[in-house]
C-alpha cells in the first residue's frame, strides 16, 4: 500500500499507518460550523439547575471565555425547556452569542419545545421513545419491528420540526442506557450502540434530514474507541462515495484529576488519531471551565499535523487486526529477568536519561516513590556512553543491594553492546539505519537465554528496515528479543512495527516508550503521554511501557500505572466512574465524589460509580461493583 492509495481507502481510517484528517460532512450548529476541514470544535456543559437562568448565564459566560465553542443545556421537562430562551435572552443582552445545544433524555415535548430556542438537539436513543425496564425478553422478529417503528414515529416529529427550524441534531448513544429492545438483541456492546444510533439515522434520512452529528460514550474508554470505530465502518459501508457524518467525542463519567485527563485523553486521543472526531468535550467530575484546556490541549495535538506515515510494503490488510473489538496482540513470553510479553501483566519500566545525570540520591527517590505510589518499579531504563559504564556497574549493584525484582536496562547505539550485556539484564540497541544491523553480527555470541535484547528502531524515513533478519536470529540463537521504535508519529509507527512483525510471523513483545525530554508543563505531558500509550493500549498492542519526561520517579510511576489502568490493561487502584454533573442532578456530586473517594480510595481492583441522575446511572454502574446514584431530593 503506498501513500496514494493509503489517502483513498475505504476502510476503518483513511490508514492505520498515515494519519489524514478525513473530510466529513459539515453541519452548522448556529454560526459554528462542524465537521468538513473545520477546527476541532470545543464543547462542555453546564452543570446548574436550567431554571436558574442568572446562574446558568453565568456559567455559560464563564465556558466562553474559557474558550468554548458550544455549551450543551439540560433540558429534562418542559418548564427547562422554555427557561432556554430566558438564558438565550440573557446571553444576547450579555452580547455572547455561542450555539446552545439542549440535551433530552425521556421527554419528546421537551424536545420540541427546546428545538425553538436553542441550535442544537442532543436525544439519547436508548431512552427518546424507548420504555426502560431492564426487562429480559426474546424478541420476535414481527415484535421488534413493531416497537422499532413505535419508536421511529415518536421520533419522527422532532426530525421534521429540526428541518423546519434549520437546527441540528445529535444522536448521542450511550453504553449505559441503551434501549431495552437493542440490549435483548445486540447485548451491552459497541455493536448494540451502534445499531441503536442508526436506527434514529433512518427516520433522518427518510425525511432528507442531515444536519446530524453522532456521540457514542461510554465510561471504559475501550468500549468507546471500538464504538466510535465500528460506526464509522458502518457509515462508510452504508454510503461509500460520500463524507460521513461528524463525530462528536468524549469518553463520559471519566471522573477528576488525574484519572479523569488519563481516562479522557486515552479515549479521544485514540479516535483523533484515526481521524475520528470534529468536536470533542472531555467529561470531567469538576467545574465545567477547567474541562476546557484538556480539551484545547487535545485538540491542539492533531490541529495542523501535517500528513505523516508510512510507506509499507504490504499488499493485504489481512495483518491488521481487528479493531472493532479489543484483544491483546499475541507475543511470546520472554522469563528472565523479567517476564514480558503473553498474559503477562503490562510492565512498567522508569526511564531515567544518562547516568551522568543521575542525582546522588538517586536510589532514595526511587524507594520514596515506590513508598508514596505503593507500586512498583520493575524495570529501570538508563543511557549509557563509554564514560557511563562504570556509574553503571555502581548502579547494578546499588539495585541488587536495595531491591528486589528491578531489571536494569542500558540504552546504547553502538560499540558498547558487549560490555553493558555482561552488567545490565537488557541491552537497548539504538538502530538508525538498516547498516546497523551489522552491529548484530558482533553480538551474536552475546545473546544467550540469560539475557534480552532490545532493538529500538529509530524512524527517519517512510519505510520501516527490512526486519527479515530478526527470523533467523530469533530462531537460530535463542535470542530473547524485543523491540521497540521511535517516531514523530508514535501510534502510527508502532501499529506498523505490529503489522510487519505478524507478517513476518513474528512475535516478539513490543516496548511503548514515551521519554521525550521537551520542557512540557504537567498537563500537557499527562495528555501526550496518555493519548499516545493509551491509544495503542486500545488496539490490544504493548508488553511494556517506558515513561519519561517527567519531573520525578513518583509522576512517571504514577502516570504509567495511570495509563494502565485507565486502558483497562491493569489495576492498581480503587477506579471511579464519576459523572460530570448537570442541572438533573440534586446534589453537589463533586463533594459526594470526594467524600465516597475519601471512605473506599483503599478498595484496590474495586469499580465505584457516583452517578447524579437515573439517565445513565444503572447502566454505566453495570460494570461496577458498588454504585451511588441520585434520583430524586434526598434520595
């Protein structure tokens, strides 16, 4: 497939290996224009009560200035819905004129009424004109068509009414409150969400209706990206020759803090790579203002890219895996000194820069780290010149002295490989060019069972090396070999690394590494670094992560583990599925938040979910072990 061919495919992306932003169609939601080659559209919602209109005009002021595009509105009765042209009122004597989108769940009266005052509608399928009971029951063919069609003319008149008025739409599916009908056929999946959000797209199109926008959330950031993805294939098949329709994304109920920017940018991080994603709104369980520059940040990363990628080879994209579904990449299973690859759990491994530069109290920090995070370094990653060599045999045995279990890693590019296999436990053997494979010769001898070669491949130019010769070498001398790659374009390089290895029919464990020294604030590195190892986490694809960049040992174990968990690859912590709050909710959730995560934070390998309403509390709450919903005053 050559760059050409890779710009026109028909497929899941444009190309796994090139990123392109794709051509959508463009849908006006008042004066901003989303999708087609529009910016990244920047989106939140405001959490007070709607009825409150000075409060609510307040806050929608404040999402402005911050920097939002468009500001999504409750609307869960009719007398919300007509409070929506008191703040529309409000915000013209304010002089602020930012689209408003009113987001309805169980009240089509609310719809039709909020469709006159604001330029967008957000309906949830799973519960616009659906009855939900959580009933089990089989379905006959003649009683799903019936309900389904029950459904489509509840629907029907909002369709016709957005056309008549010029405003938009989104059919927003979400994982938690997919119909009854949908889960008794399709189960809780992304297939189910994506059939239940097309359902609503032929009752639009049948009335020519195509101002329309899709969301498909959820709060397991797997089941998002793999919703999002199966519903752009199912787009495209549907019709082929034309633009599809603009996704709004956003992995919903994320929580705050940390967790909540990891979970965010792993999710919309994933889909923005595959070209999927015109407008975005990172869900947070804090003031809805702070939601925007994670939002900006993520939307700064993709903005602008040039087209970059890979010339490859391959004549079949029979080596792509599935990536509709999740399912870890087979590898190997490498023992000593560290288990990496197979079922093995995800490694994390420190990445420290030069020896030169270690601090004296180098081995301090790392217990104190350990000590702070509770977890555990299990590889440490260190660069190493001539001069290096003797900072890291002290090193080697301050690791032996002090800890237990740690593997010791040393970066080289060449010329130093047999010296530092015989006193680290892994060689990381810089390859900038396909000449320095020649290195491999000189070591051969090196390369017994007892230790592991890395070989990281340095990207500088659109065709990966020729990697044939690892076949041999795997077989012929034991080798215990893994592999890694550096790139400008980490996702897209690494997922071509995975093909051409599965071609060769290759298995060796693949090392995601994210060390980049740029000066970067916190933030803005916790959102590179999750996007990146977090998108290829996704797509079931990474042994080991390697974390770098960061100010201490504590923020890089920290955010790796975070990483992890977030991918739903490993768990280190109690995980809380915290809804963002808005004006359905009766409680401060931010404060029950806190204080559920202050009581249960201890429960390691428990999900929690604090949800503020009944729309999608029980059904995100599925997947969790204990739940705190709200669903009326005081209860």
């Amino acid at each position: 497939m050559n760059r050409e061919l890779s710009l026109n495919t028909k497929g899941l992306v444009n190309s796994e290996f090139f990123y392109q932003r794709e051509t959508t169609r463009e849908v006006s939601v008042g004066d901003c224009v989303v999708g087609g080659l529009n910016p990244i559209r920047i989106q939140s919602m405001t959490t007070t009560d709607t009825q409150d209109i000075q409060g609510t005009t307040n806050q929608v002021e404040r999402l402005v200035e911050a920097g939002c595009e468009i500001v999504r509105v409750t609307a869960p009765s009719l007398r919300d819905a007509e409070a929506l042209f008191e703040i529309r009122r409000e915000l013209k004597k304010r002089r602020i004129n930012v689209p408003l989108v009113a987001d309805i769940h169980f009240t089509p009266n609310a719809a039709l009424k909020a469709a006159e005052a604001v330029e967008k509608v957000r309906i949830n399928p799973g519960n616009y004109a659906d009855k939900k009971r959580f009933e089990v029951r089989e379905y006959t063919e003649t009683a799903y068509l019936e309900e389904l069609e029950r459904a489509a003319e509840r629907f029907r008149p909002l369709v016709i009414r957005l056309k008549a008025l010029g405003r938009a739409l989104r059919i927003g599916t979400n994982h938690g409150s997919l119909s009854d009908r949908i889960l008794n056929r399709f189960g809780d999946t992304p297939l189910g969400m994506v059939k239940s959000a097309l359902e609503f797209l032929d009752v639009c199109e049948s009335e020519n209706f195509y101002s329309v926008v899709f969301s498909m959330k959820a709060s397991n950031p797997q089941v998002a990206v793999h919703a999002y993805r199966l519903l752009a294939k199912h787009l495209r098949e549907r019709e082929p020759e034309k633009p599809r329709y603009p996704f709004h994304v956003g992995v919903t109920e994320a929580g705050g803090g940390t967790e909540g920017r990891v979970k965010s940018s792993i999710g919309i991080g994933a889909l923005l790579e595959d070209s999927l994603g015109e407008t975005i709104r990172v869900s947070l369980t804090e003031d809805p203002v702070r939601e925007i520059p994670v939002a900006q940040t993520l939307a700064r990363r993709f903005e602008g890219r040039a087209a970059g990628g890979f010339k490859h080879s391959l004549t079949s994209a029979s080596y792509v895996e599935d990536r509709h579904r999740y399912k870890r990449r087979p590898t190997l299973v490498h023992t000593k000194p560290l288990k990496i690859g197979g079922s093995e759990d995800v490694r994390v491994e420190l990445c420290v820069g030069h020896i030169s530069n270690l601090p004296s109290t180098f081995i301090e920090d790392i217990k104190n780290a350990e000590t702070a995070t509770e977890l555990h370094v299990e590889s440490l990653l260190v660069d190493v010149d001539q001069e290096g060599v003797p900072a890291l045999c002290d090193l080697r045995e301050s690791l032996a002295r002090e800890f237990s279990g740690i593997a010791l890693a040393a970066r080289v590019e060449s010329g130093l490989v047999k010296t530092v296999l015989e006193v680290s436990d892994r060689v990381v053997l810089q390859v900038f060019s396909a000449d320095d494979f020649n290195l491999i010769d000189e070591i051969k001898e090196f390369l017994l069972d007892s230790k592991c070669l890395e070989i990281e491949l340095i990207h500088q130019e659109e065709e990966l090396f020729d990697l044939s010769f690892l076949k041999s070498l795997n077989e012929k001398y034991r080798a215990q070999i893994i592999i890694s790659i550096s790139s400008d374009f980490p996702v897209q390089a690494t997922r071509m690394l995975s093909s051409r290895l599965k071609s060769l029919g290759l298995f060796l464990p693949i090392v995601l590494r994210q060390d980049s020294e740029t000066p970067e604030p916190f933030e803005s590195r916790l959102i590179s670094t999750s996007s990146n190892l977090g998108s290829l986490l996704c797509d079931g694809i990474g042994d080991c992560i390697s974390v770098g960049g960061f100010s201490t040992p504590e923020e890089k174990i920290g955010v790796a583990y975070r990483v992890l968990q977030g991918a739903r690859r490993r768990t280190s912590w109690t995980e809380f599925i915290s809804c963002p709050s808005c004006g359905r909710t009766l409680f401060d959730l931010e404060e029950v938040t806190e204080r559920v995560r202050e009581k249960t934070s201890h429960l390691s390998g428990l999900k929690i979910a604090i949800m503020g309403c009944v729309v999608n509390g029980p059904g995100e709450m599925a997947d969790a072990d204990f739940g705190y919903v709200g669903s009326g005053f005081g209860k």
